[in-house]
C-alpha cells in the first residue's frame, strides 16, 4: 500500500467512528452500543445471581463453562448499523435438504416407539410420550419433521436435553440461525436464550401488564417488545425460519403458556373466491430491527425488506398456508396502501381469533430435573408468548432456529382440507 493511500485512508476513519458512535448511541435506533459504552458483553456475571438451579445443573451438566457468566451476550459493536449490510448476511445460495420429504408417511419408526402420541386439538398439536429427543435417530428425526409440517407443532416433556444436542437436531432440520443480537448459550452461537425474567432486570424490556398485548391492536403504532404479538419467525430472512425448537428447562408453576395457530386451517377459513384472489400474490415482509440507510444515514431506521408469496405451499405436505403475520407482514405488492392494510388486517384476524384453528400450551408438568421441547414449523403457524407471570417468575429456555428453503407458492398444490377431502361447508359460509 502506498504512503498516500494510507494517510488518505486515516484520515477517514475518525470521521466513520464518530458518524458510527452517535447511531450507535441513539436510544430510538436501538442498533448497537458506541464504544464509549462500557456495559458488559460476552458472559454476563449478573445473570448468575438469577440462574434457576434446573438451569444451572442442565448447563453444568452438558460441560458448559459459566464460571464467569451467563448468559453470553453478543458483543453490539459487531452488529451491523446499515441496512445493506443487515440484508447482506445469510444472502448466499445453499442447498437446503427438505427432511420430511424421506420420511415414510406412516412413521412408523417415530410413533411406533411412543409410549402415547396425543393430538391437543383437532387441528394442531400433538404430544409425545415416552421418547427422548436425544436418542432419535435419523428415520425418527426425518418422520418427526414431517409430523411437525403435518400438525404444525410437537411437545415433548420429561426431556434431558443438553444445548449441544439440541443444535445438533437443528443442524440435521436446515441451516441454523445465528442471531447476532441474541443472547446465547457461552460459546454456542446459534442457541438462543429465552429469559424473560433476566431480560426484564438487565435489559429493561419495558413490558408491563398493562402494555404487553397492544402489539396486537397495531403493531405498527405500538412497537413490538416482545413476543406477546402474533408472530413467525425470521420472515425477514431469504429463506425463512423453518422448525423452531425451543426447550425450556426452568418452568413457573403456572403461567407462560405458548399459543399456536395453524396457517393450512387460517387458509382453510377463506372463501374459495378470496382464495383464488390470493394466490400467486406476494407481500413485503420487515425485520424486527431497524438499521440506517447507507446514503442517508440520518434519516431514521430502515428495515430489511423481503418479499415472499402471500400464500406459500409447505415443501413436504404439498399444502397451501396462509403466510401473514401482523408484526412483520407490511403490505401487499399490487395493491394500493389502503386495499392491502384492510385485507391484511382481516388475514391477521383470521389467523388470530379462530381458537379452532390454536392450540394453547402449559409447559408444565415435566419431571423435576428435566425440562419440556416444543417443536414448530413457521411456514405454516404463527405463536404467541403470554405474559401472565410479568417477568417474575424465572422461565429459563434455549431456542435453536433451522431456516428452511426459499418460499414458494405452487399453482398446482391444495389445500390441506382439500388435499385430505375435508369438507369445505362453502353453502354454509354465507
Ligand atoms: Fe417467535
């Protein structure tokens, strides 16, 4: 390099950091610390002195190392502060090997082996019993991602389960997710830590009462703090998030149920006519964080900005799914800003006030010592978090996301009422 280029190139940075350290600084943009900014990252001391013991002796006894902290928080200053770069991660090509496509329809290997395989409603959610996610093998593993793209989601209790395993099972369902502004396991990227009670004391997440649910009235005007709003996961990404599994190990007595509602029955629920019109069409879907527009860094945070079909055909059932959620669906392409805000509010409340369609879980009762997995599909649901213990009580849990393949709607797929020759009662509908 040239003595020239390099003082040119000196020259520029200090002017950078400085345009770097006020966004990172700002409270409204959210979008990392400035480096004057000494709070804590990498393993957290202060999250020791919460860490319920079920925790403690899961993580222990899985060899990982918290004798400085816990749990790890990424450090910010990595975080990408332009919206270029934010779409940039995880844009590549890679082949993403559907499981449940090799899985024998029967799965006979995976139900054959339970001691109890109990559906929680008619339409969502099964439980099994007497199985340990740890000693599936691989046949098992290929029918469960089926059973889970068919009921949309799986629970599992009494499990002992170590992060490492867990991430292992996600690796085999697709690429794992790492986020890069979650808490995480130490020296486990990719497995994500769900801990309202600890995010509530170090974060100060803000969520009361009184204000965790107005997400669901407009998510727009009341910003998303939580996971209380109606949502899927990383629809954001280019190929979004397919099985979720999250394992909660610490569990409060009562409260912090998990709802779920199928997106094959949210479509279902729609005339054939509004069907038709729905098909084929796409919707522009946003990140949960904002980052600055490169060009025009002070003119606010932007969002990463991805279109997928509004209607997308599940890889493995072959059947339509409704793709919409209120915290991340911003509009649909071809319509005016008026036509698409009033059909993706009915869309949202289709997915949302039709408890036939939901199934709502209690983690608990799991064996003392083990802790309970719930395992979805985020092609065809959404979920909810309730906030009925307000951070309090400690729920400790670690989440590993497998991103699935690029969506697609296919013109020839049906419905799974269709497909299963439900009846459709359209007489009925009006
Ligand atoms: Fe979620």
């Amino acid at each position: 390099m040239s003595s020239t280029t390099t003082t040119l190139k000196l020259q520029a940075i200090p002017v950078d950091k400085e345009i770097e350290n006020l966004i990172r600084s700002s409270k409204d943009l959210a979008v990392g610390l400035s480096s004057n900014d000494t709070r804590h990252f990498g393993p957290d001391p202060d999250g020791l002195e919460i860490l319920p013991e079920t925790t403690r002796k899961r993580l222990t006894d899985a060899g990982i190392d918290i004798s400085e902290g816990y749990p790890s928080r990424p450090d910010k200053s990595l975080i990408p502060i332009y919206v270029d770069e934010a779409t940039a991660i995880r844009d590549d090509d890679y082949e993403y090997i559907e499981r449940a496509k090799n899985a024998d329809p029967e799965k006979k290997a995976l139900l054959g082996a339970a001691k109890e395989v109990i559906h929680l409603t008619k339409h969502i959610g099964t439980e099994i019993v007497g199985l340990q996610l740890e000693d599936l093998t691989d046949k098992q593993k290929d029918e469960l991602a089926l059973l889970v793209a068919e009921r949309v989601v799986v629970f599992f209790r009494d499990q002992k389960l170590s992060p490492q395993k867990q991430r292992e099972l996600g690796d085999y369902w697709g690429r794992v997710e790492e986020h890069p502004q979650a808490s995480q396991v130490n020296g486990l990227p990719g497995v994500s830590v769900i801990w309202q009670d600890y995010f509530q004391k170090s974060l100060g997440t803000g969520l009361t009462f009184k204000n965790n649910n107005l997400g669901n009235w407009d998510a727009v005007k009341n910003s998303i703090r939580g996971t209380q709003v109606w949502h899927s996961d990383l629809v954001h990404e280019k190929r979004p998030a397919g099985i979720t599994h999250l394992h909660l190990d610490a569990i409060p007595e009562t409260g912090g149920d998990t709802l779920w509602s199928s997106g094959y029955a949210a479509y279902d629920k729609l005339s054939e006519e509004f069907k038709k019109f729905l098909d084929g069409k796409q919707a522009v879907f946003v990140s949960a964080h904002g980052y600055l527009d490169r060009k025009n860094p002070f003119a606010g945070p932007k969002k990463v900005e991805r279109v997928h079909p509004l209607v997308r055909t599940h890889p493995a059932t072959g059947w339509k799914s409704l793709y919409v959620n209120r915290g991340m669906t911003k509009r649909i392409i071809g319509l005016s800003s008026v036509e698409s805000d009033l059909i993706l509010n009915y869309l949202f409340d289709v997915y949302e006030k039709n408890a036939d369609i939901q199934v709502r879980f209690k983690w608990t009762p799991s064996q003392p010592g083990l802790g309970t997995s719930a395992i979805w599909d985020n092609r065809v649901s959404q979920h909810r978090s309730t906030f009925d213990h307000e951070g309090k009580d400690p729920r400790h849990g670690t989440r590993v996301t497998s991103l699935a393949e690029l969506p697609e709607f296919d013109p020839k797929s049906k419905s799974q009422r269709e497909a299963l020759g439900l009846p459709l009662d359209e007489k009925d509908f009006y």
